[in-house]
C-alpha cells in the first residue's frame, strides 16, 4: 500500500521541478531587451518581459547599486484576456523611504513623454511596512512597472548613500492568468496567493487580489460578472471540489524553501485513489516530517497518514459493490489501494478463511486516536512461492478502538459572510468579510486564523486630473546680440477618464542679453507737408525726416532729410471769382475760392459740419449756394444711434438684447416732433438698418410693438415737413434706394423671425405696410388691399391703388420646394415719395403713388405678370408710362437720363381710364407711373383754389358784406339783439370763407395750414353758435323777458366764448397734432380730433331745435289769449289808466318785452290774463285803442 501511495507523490514532486525549471526561466527576463517603455527607453538597466506567464526576481538583480534609474516592466500580452498578478516578499527591514514606484500604465507616448491611464500601486504594496512581509496586486492593464531610483552620487555634498543592503532586497513573483479558463498551474499558484493574500489582511492593509478567474474556495469565487469558471480535469481538488488551493503546487518561494520553516512537517500529498466505485470508499494521504535542529523528535506533532471516506454513493440495483480483484498481491504501490469488502462495512474485519498460503497477521497497530473513537490496523502478506498457489482473503484488516478518554474539541470557524459593498464607487476601495469562531472545548486549541478579511476593489475608474512632466531645458537665446528671448516647455501627462487638464502655462519665457547689436540709422517717418508758400499761381511746400541713430558703431542714415514739391499751381482767381464773406443762419462763411467748399461747425444741439460749396454763375460771378446740413446730426439721434450700435456689437457677440424696444420707442418719439437736418434722415435709416441686423439674431425675435414702431419711424421720416431735408439728402447723401433696401429687408426678418406670425397691416400717415406669410402647399392669389380693409387714414380708407400677386409666384420660390415652406408676401403703398423723388421735370411727372413688392424667398422668375393699378394723382397729362425701381438697369440711349434708377423695362402699361392705369410687371420691384404733362399744365404743383370754391365763397362774402353795409347804414332805426347777432353771424361766414381760400394755398407750410385750421374750426363753431344765440333770443321775446345787459353777454360768451373754449381745449390735449393734412388746412381725420367739430356742432343744432319748439309753443299760448277777448263782450271805454297801459303795450313791440311793473299791473287786474302777448300797440289821433295797430299782433284786441 506504500508503493502505491508513493505514485501521487512522484507526480507532485514532478510539478513542483516543472514549476522550479519556470521559476529558472523567468529570472533570466532581466536580461531580456525588447521594446522600451516609458522611461526605461533612456535607462541603461530597464527590462522588458513580455511573452512570459510566469516568472521572479530579485530586487538586488534588477535594480543594481551602481545604476541611479532602473525599471523592470511587464507587458500584458492582451489586456481584454490575461490579467497580471504580482507577489512581493518584502524586506525584513527597510533603511529610508522606498525608492521603487509601482504602477500601471496602458501605453506611453515616447514623443511627448507621457504616460496614458497611469495608476500608482504604492499605496497596494507597501513595500517599506515590515508589518506584513508579504504584499499582492492585480493589474488589467497593458504594462505593470516598478522602477527604482537612487539620488545621484553628485546631488549631495554630505556623506554618500551606499549601496542598498541586503535588509533593502526584496523579491517579486509575477503571473499572467488567463482571463477565461485558465490553466490547472496557474490556478494552483493563484489560489495559493489569494488565500496568503487573505490571511495577511487587515483594515490598514487589505488584499490586493480584488477576484481571480479561478474558483478558489478559500479565497473568493471569482468574478461575479463572468460567473464560476467550471474547472477542467486538471484542476486542483478538495473533496471533490475545484479549486482547493491546498491541493495546488506551492509557492515557488516555499518549493526552493527560502522563506519557508527550518523543520515541521512538509505539506500532504494528494488523496490517494479511491478504493471502490461505489457503496464508500477510503482515501488515504501522507506526508513527511522535516526535523528540526536542536529540537526532540524533529519539532512534529500530528500523524503521518490520513484516510476519509469516499464514493458514498449507492451501488447499482443488484447490489455487487464492483470491489477491486482478489487476485494474489505483493508489496508494491496497490496494495493501499485493495481493501476488502468488509473494509466498506466501517472497519468490521472478514471471517477468516484460513488459506494456508497466509501469514499470520501482525499485531493490531497503536489506536490511531489518543482519545474518543479510533482506529486499529494489521497486515499480513502471501508467501506462497508457488504460482498454483493463491491466498485468498484481505491483507488488512481495521477495527475500532475506544479510549475513555473524552477528546478536547478544537475551535471551529463558520463560514465567511458575504464580501461588503465597495467603499468608493470609484477608483481603489476596499471591501471585507468576518467569519465567526465556534469556541473549543474540553481543552482544544483556539480557531486558528484571520477573523476579518480585507481587499481592495475598484469597481468603475476615478478621473484622473493631468499633471506637468518636468520642464524641457532653456532654449538658445532667440537674439546673437542685444536683448533676446528664451523658453522651455513642458507637456501635460492625462487627463484621463474625464479629468481636469493641467493649470498652469505650457510654456515660460525669459529674457537673455549677450551683446550690444549695432544699430544702423534709421528715417523717421515724413512729417506733414508745410503750408503753401503761396495760395494760388504755384509755390513750394516743404517737409522733413529724423534720422534716429546710429547706435553701437551702426551706419548713419542715407538719403536726404527734407523734401520739397509743387502746390497751389491753379491759377489766382480774380476779385470776382471769390465768394465774399457772408453771414447765413447765424453763421459766418469766410472768404472762399469758387469751386471749394466751407465748412462750419453745425449749432450745438447737433454735432458735425456744415457745408457750403462756392460756385461761379454762368457770367462767371462766385456766389455761395445754400449750405447743406448732411453731415449734422441731432443729439438726440446720435445719441440713438450710439446706443443701436452697441445692441449691435452684444447681438454680434451673442448677448441677449434687453433693451431693443426701448430703444425703438425712444426713437418714434424723437421722429415725431420732425427732423431737424439732413443729417437726422441718414442717421435714422442707419439706426434701422442696424435694428434689422440685431433682429436677424437669434437670440433677439422682434415683437409685435417693435414692427409697429419701426413701420411708425418710416412714416415719420416721409413727413412732408422733412420734404426739404429729403430733397438735400438726394442731392448730397444716398437716394431713395437706402430706404426700399431697408423696408425689403424689414419685411424678410418680420417674416420669419417674428413669432407666430401670419398676416400683419400697418396703416401710418404715409405709408401702408401690409405683411402675409403663407405656405407654399394651398397658396392662393394675394390681393392689396385685402377683403374687409378697415384703414383708419383718412388717405387710405378708400384704397385707389390695387395689386395682385399670382399663387403662381409660389411654386418657382425655391429649389426644392417643400409642404414645410413658406413665403412672405410684402407690399408697401408710399403716400407721399413719390414728391420727394424729384422726378418731375419740364415735361415729366410722377402721376401717381409708389408701391412696392417683395416676396422671401424670392421667386427665379414670375410665370403669371405682377398686376398693379394705379390711380393718376394729376389731370390732365398723357402718355402714362409703368416704371420700376431697377438699379442693375443701364439705359440705352434712347432712355431719358433724368429717370437714374428708374427704367421701364418689364412693365407693360395697359390704359384703364383716364383716371387709372395698369401695369402688367414680370419682376418684383417699386412701382410708380411717370406721365407726360400737357403744354397747358403747371410744373408745379401749385395747390390753388378751384373756380367753384372761388366763386361760392365770394359771392357769399360779398352778399354778407353788403348785408353788414345796410345794417350799418340804418343802425339807428333797427339797433336791437337780434341785430347784433345777425351781424356777429355774419362776420364768422365771411371769416371762414376767406379761410378756406387762404388754407388751399398754404398746404405746404405746416405751421400757417395749422394756424387756418384751427381758426377755421373756431370760426365755424362760432357761426354754429350764433344761429343758437338767435334761436334763444327768439325764445326769451316770445317769453317777454326784458332786455338787461347781463342777457347781452352772455350772448357774447355763446358765440364767441364757447367756439374758443372748445379750440383751446383740443389744440391742448392734442398738441396742435392733426389740425391741417398734406391736401388741405382742416381738422384730419384720423385720431378723432374731428369730433371736436362735430359734437360742439350736433349739441348747437339739438339746441337750436330746442328752442324753436319752446318758443312756438310760448307763442300759441298767447295766440289762444287773443282769441278769448275777440268773443269778450264790450265793456264800454277803457278807463284813462288802463288806455294808458295799453298804450304802453307799443313797448313790447319794440323792444320785445313789458317792463316788469306793467307785466305785474296786466297781471293784477280782474279778468285779464295774467301775461299779454309781445307786440306793439298803436293808439289813433282820436282816441280809439287799435286803430292804428297791426292786425294780429298782440296787445291788440281785434276780431
């Protein structure tokens, strides 16, 4: 049984010279050279391994003392299938701070120096803490170095540093284990460090073996995510159990016994083969006691040979228990391995069969327990030498043994808890597990054994912030002489893992100084020509140059240092071709050349120049022109200006536009009140072509008030009172095509920045804007003005002027058009610019407004013609002709010059009427009529009365005028209210009869139109409020009220007071703003100012009617009283005081009323009315009341 036992041990001992001939191999790789890495490339003592799985070295062989930088570096063959493991058996003791850095690295770039995802391991080994003589680690990346550095022998002048002792070597063991199966070698080793790993671990000091792709049981199942790797047939065994790292090679170190006890028992063979198949078996092993020195019976404790059952499972169903043969057996190696059935029964021996060939059985062993239930064995062997001979029966036999003795009970370890979570969720953690002891008893030995385990962990990698390699030498100095500069760099190790770049500059420069360089001379730049020496008829002018230098033995300038040349060469103009000095609008112009141009500073509330050019007549006489204010600017439109700008560089840059509206509203109020120069116009248009730009921006959408304050700002601009300014801008400074560039645009980024926008109408006092967006699927015909146009101008509320685009204009729009495009229709109607445009001539004319038309994006072409109807704005001229703002145009000679711009190439002109004309288009354009004026016709347009209004007003003046004469002739006879009145009447008609002719005369001239509207509108509601004043007079004479001077005023305060009342009261709250248009001096229609007319006029007339019904009722009363006394019977003569009273009644004839105390008496005497009628009695010569009186007039009593 021995020799059979012996067969394992042989194949361990052959494993382990496998293993040592390995361990051989790889303490030769220090001298292996391969590729460089890192810094070893320029180290003379660097090693590179790679191609190896297994190996050691030995601190002292691959770092050597008289090499100041080494490194020894591992290359993993393949980082997504091998991992690398390390052992490292420390030095007993450490003499300074560890020199040897060990880290990972997943390449290293050569050109810059820098290592890419380096980890450091310093913190895992520890390789100066003696309290735990071994360390591990595991490494996944592509290289694994250690590098060791002395200080070199020059850097301290104190004492040198020796060599490193003995105490300072350590040893390293690496391995390289496949990520996926690996092999039963391998493994064996592997499960050996992790449970040396484990045992040695603590909090201060955790495993670096974080999993293994080994099933080790007594280290940790391997890695969860790829799940128990199912060991093959060769790997190790414990109990029938994969992985048992017991039953694995030993460590190298302990297999060449360098580290290992001097004496002891040796570690056990492995289990020996089972004896039966099935129905339990028994497996023995042994091992092999080494004595120790100086120590009685060799220092081991324990037996030399073990057993434990095995293949405990049941037998087949007929129950034979497959024993081995009971064929004759000698002593060699398988008789450990026969036992006899009766083995199987738990040691009960045999019945003897007495076989003569037998010997004797020896005496039964000692018990194999010194206490509790044991064992007792005996042999015996055949030694029948004949071969017809054969001994039957068992060979051994076993039986049990009982001792009183009660066996001590040893401490028992349960089994390990699960592995803690990570203690960082990334980079290196740690994590653990305890284990609990059962306590011993009856004297047993303690559990022997960690109860705590650490290791690291690193569960996802931390970002690793770069850092500077060391800086690069000083560069040579960048000057041979004088002052120079030098520079070093250095590079930027990392970032990794989305880490922090590096802070701090890259590079550094310095200056350097060598030598003073010469310096030649050099000439200064020229300085300015001198003045003339002359003003006219040829003279010299002179400038010169310094030379700066020469320095430091330099060569002086060469060249001269002045020069002259020729000026003022045109001749000397005579007396009379210089303008004199002249004081114009409080400026005084200096005597200037015919054919220059003076310039002055523009007022203080504006800031630039004033220009006036001196020209010469046709007889050759210089004469100033008018200044020209282009180049002044208000203060308050630079100031506009300068703010846009600024919105301009944010929108630029990116910024939001905060403030945008208010600037725009800013500028509606400033335009209002009207431009003061040229210079205003030009820079309103730049304040608004800027305002287009930062609308262009994304980060700025235009609202709803910013269109309508930018269309109101245009309209402001083509105010007639700035028509001069236009005029001198036209002259001087861009045309009107700065304007139609501007509106075009305007309508392109309305159109498609503003937000949910569709259609959109703008109606001012110059122009009418209207805005449709439209998809190019379904489009329709667009009409100007739209079905349902509701304008509140009174120009625009009956539209004369009409357009219509084609739906055909849609589909050529875009390349590639799409059910997601969009069109944006613009047109524009200018009131007024066609007057600016000065494109009246002796003969032309512009006869009718201007509009234009923009599509985005516009069409490549028009398949349908662009219908325009004008109405002419002049009669009496001919040949219209459709024309089109086109500046790309260049006119034949037969065009007329004076058009510039304007070209009637692509329009057809189609008569309408004489009032109308159309214009059939294929371009999207500006649109206008120029017309022919007949012989007859004015240049100008002259706004003069018409033969109608002339005559009316005169003739109802002079009728008037001729009724004021007569009443005045005969005041004396007929002095009495109602003549004051009608004379008053009569004033406030012929009044606003010659305002009305005075007010179609002065259209132009904004502040006279305003002055005659608003005393037109007072002179009006003063005739409206006379004829009121009569129709109360009338009322308090049919009444009888007496006369007093308190009625008589506040007759005056009704015609007068009150139509004054009302027009200072609107000119108040609205400025003076709407008194007086463009066509006529009267209240405008818009802004409701003309119901400051109409509702003081409505309230006299529903007074007026008022009145007249009290008084025609006052009157039929007293109509019914004289009826009543026509049917009184006679009473016989009056008595003389009541003849008296009545005669006293030709008072209320004549001035309209009884005196009070006659009312009174009237009233008092018995059957009288209490009130007689107004009127006045006459009495005859003879005495008889009524004779004389008027028939049905009261006072009277006729029948």
């Amino acid at each position: 049984m021995r020799g059979q036992a012996a067969a394992p041990g042989a194949l361990w001992i052959l494993g382990a010279l496998l293993l040592l001939l390995l361990l051989l191999l790889g303490c030769q790789t220090r001298a292996a050279t391969g590729a460089d890495v890192g810094p070893g490339a320029t180290e003379p003592c660097a090693t590179l391994v790679q191609g190896k799985f297994f190996g050691y070295f030995s601190a002292a062989a691959v770092f050597p003392a008289n090499a100041s930088r080494c490194s020894w570096t591992l290359r993993n063959p393949d980082p997504r299938r091998y991992t690398l493991y390390m052992k490292v058996a420390k030095a007993p003791a450490c003499s300074g701070p560890a020199r040897v850095h060990t880290y990972q690295f997943d390449s290293f770039l050569e050109s810059t120096r820098t290592y890419l995802g380096m980890e450091s391991f310093d913190e895992v080994l520890r390789l100066c803490d003696p309290s735990a003589p071994l360390a591990f680690l595991q490494a996944s990346k592509q290289f694994l170095q250690m590098q060791h550095q002395w200080p070199p022998r020059d850097a301290d002048p104190g004492p040198q540093a020796g060599p490193p002792s003995l105490s300072d070597d350590f040893s390293v063991e690496y391995l390289v284990v496949g990520n996926r199966n690996p092999s039963r070698a391998a493994c064996q080793m592997l499960c050996r460090w992790l449970d040396a790993c484990l045992a040695g671990s603590r909090s201060s000091h955790p495993c670096g073996i974080m999993q293994t792709p080994c099933a080790c049981l007594g280290g940790d199942a391997g890695d969860p995510a790829s799940g128990s790797l199912v060991p093959r047939g060769d790997v190790c065994l414990r109990d029938g159990v994969a992985g048992g790292p017991e039953n694995c090679l030993t460590s190298l170190t302990q297999d060449r016994g360098g580290d290992g006890a001097a004496g002891g028992w040796k570690l056990w063979s492995l289990w020996g083969e089972c004896t039966r198949d099935c129905g339990g078996g028994l497996q023995t092993r042994t091992r092999t006691c080494l004595p120790a020195p100086g120590v009685e019976g060799g220092g081991c404790e324990g037996v030399l040979e073990e057993g434990r059952l095995c293949n405990r499972k049941a037998c087949g169903p007929a129950g034979r228990t497959n024993s081995r043969s009971q064929s004759l057996r000698s002593t060699d190696a398988r008789r450990r391995e026969e036992l006899g059935d009766e083995l199987q029964q738990f040691g009960f021996p045999a019945p003897q069969t007495g076989d003569p060939a037998a010997e004797e059985w020896s005496p039964w062993s000692v018990c194999s327990s010194t206490c509790g239930e044991g064992w007792q064995t005996r042999t015996r062997f055949c030694v029948s030498s004949s071969y017809s001979t054969q001994c039957s029966g068992p060979l051994r036999e076993q039986r049990l043994c009982n001792n009183s003795a009660v066996c001590p009970v040893h401490g028992a370890w349960d089994e390990w808890s699960p592995w803690s979570l990570c203690s960082s969720t990334c980079g290196r953690g740690f994590r653990d597990r305890t284990r609990t002891c059962r306590p011993p008893q009856f004297g047993g030995n303690p559990c022997e054994g960690p109860e705590k385990q650490t290791k690291f962990c690193n569960i996802a990698l931390c970002p690793v912030d770069g850092n500077w390699n060391e800086w690069s030498s000083w560069s040579t100095c960048s000057a041979s002489c004088s002052q120079g500069r030098q520079q070093r760099t250095r590079e930027c190790n990392g970032p990794s893992y989305g880490g922090a770049e590096c802070q701090g500059h890259w590079v550094e420069t310095r200056d350097c100084f060598l030598q003073q360089c010469p310096v030649d001379g050099k000439w200064q730049a020229w300085a300015s020509w001198g003045g003339c020496s002359v003003t006219c008829g040829g003279g010299t002018q002179r400038r010169e140059r310094a030379c700066l230098g020469p320095f430091f033995g330099g060569v002086a300038c060469q060249g001269p240092q002045d020069e002259y040349r020729q000026c003022s060469a045109q001749r000397c103009p005579e007396p009379h071709e210089i303008c004199d000095e002249d004081s114009f609008g409080a400026v005084v112009w200096k005597e200037t050349p015919a054919g220059e141009v003076a310039a002055v500073r523009c007022p203080r509330n504006a800031t630039g120049l004033i220009l006036r050019r001196c020209e010469l007549d046709e007889e050759g006489i210089a004469h100033w022109e008018p200044p020209t204010y282009i180049r002044c600017v208000s203060i308050d439109y630079r100031n506009i200006q300068m703010m846009t700008r600024e919105h301009l560089a944010k929108a630029q840059r990116g910024l939001p536009g905060e403030g945008v509206s208010e600037v725009i509203q800013t500028l509606v109020e400033i335009s209002q009140d009207g431009a003061s120069y040229s210079g205003d116009l030009l820079s309103t248009i730049d304040v608004l072509r800027n305002m287009t730009e930062i609308f262009r921006r994304a980060y700025y959408s235009p609202t709803p008030g910013d269109a309508q304050n930018f269309v109101q700002i245009i309209s402001n601009l083509l105010a007639e009172e700035n028509r001069d300014k236009w005029e001198e801008a036209q002259l001087m400074g861009p045309n009107a095509k700065e304007l139609f560039r501007l509106v075009e645009d305007f309508v392109d980024v309305i159109g498609f920045r503003m937000k949910d926008l569709r259609d959109a109408y703008q109606v001012t006092d110059n122009l009418v804007l209207s805005i449709h967006k439209l998809p190019a699927s379904g489009a329709t015909d667009i009409s100007f003005p739209m079905k349902g146009w509701r304008a509140t101008g009174d120009w625009a509320k009956v539209p004369e002027d009409r357009v219509t685009v084609s739906k055909s204009v849609f589909s050529t729009g875009l390349a590639e058009a799409d059910d997601s495009s969009v069109f944006v229709v613009g047109t524009v109607l200018y009131r007024n610019l066609g007057s600016f445009l000065a494109l009246q001539r002796n003969t032309t004319v512009l006869n009718s407004k201007v509009i234009s038309v923009t599509v985005k994006p516009p069409p490549r072409s028009l398949l349908t013609p662009l219908e325009i109807e004008f109405a002419h704005m002049y009669n009496g001229t001919t040949n219209q002709t459709c024309i089109l703002w086109d500046e790309t145009d260049v006119p034949s000679s037969p065009a007329p010059p004076q058009l510039g711009p304007w070209s009637w190439r692509g329009c057809r002109t189609v008569p309408l009427d004489a009032l109308r004309t159309r214009c059939l288009c294929d371009r999207l354009s500006t649109f206008a009529i120029l017309a022919q004026l007949s012989a007859d016709a004015s240049m100008e347009k002259v706004a003069v009365p018409s033969v109608t209004l002339i005559v009316g007003c005169g003739v109802s003046s002079l009728t008037l005028l001729l009724l004021i004469i007569i009443y005045v002739s005969v005041w004396r006879y007929i002095r009495s209210e109602r003549s004051v009145i009608l004379i008053n009447f009569c004033l406030s008609i012929i009044s606003s009869n010659a305002l009305i002719l005075i007010g179609q005369t002065q259209t132009r001239n904004k502040v006279v139109c305003t002055l005659v509207a608003a005393f037109l509108h007072f002179f009006f509601l003063s005739s409206f409020c006379w004829v009121l004043t009569e129709a109360w007079q009338s009322y308090m004479a049919v009444t009888g009220r007496l006369r007093n001077r308190l009625i008589r005023k506040r007759f005056l305060c009704l015609g007068w007071g009150l139509p004054a009342l009302v027009v200072a009261i609107s000119v108040g709250f609205t400025k003076a703003r709407g008194y007086s248009t463009m066509h006529y001096c009267w209240l405008s229609l818009e802004g409701g100012l003309l119901y400051a007319f109409v509702g003081p006029a409505a309230a006299v007339v529903l007074g007026f009617a008022v009145e007249l019904l009290r008084g025609a009722a006052a009157a039929g009363a007293d109509l019914d009283v004289g009826r009543a006394r026509c049917h009184r019977p006679p009473v016989g003569p009056l008595p003389d005081p009541l003849r008296r009273l009545r005669l006293a009644g030709g008072l209320r004839h004549r001035h309209g009323a009884l005196h009070p105390a006659q009312r009174g008496g009237l009233a008092r005497a018995p059957g009288r009315p209490q009130r007689e009628g107004s009127g006045r009695s006459r009495v005859g010569r003879g005495g008889r009341p009524g004779a004389d009186a008027p028939a049905g007039l009261p006072g009277t009593v006729l029948c």
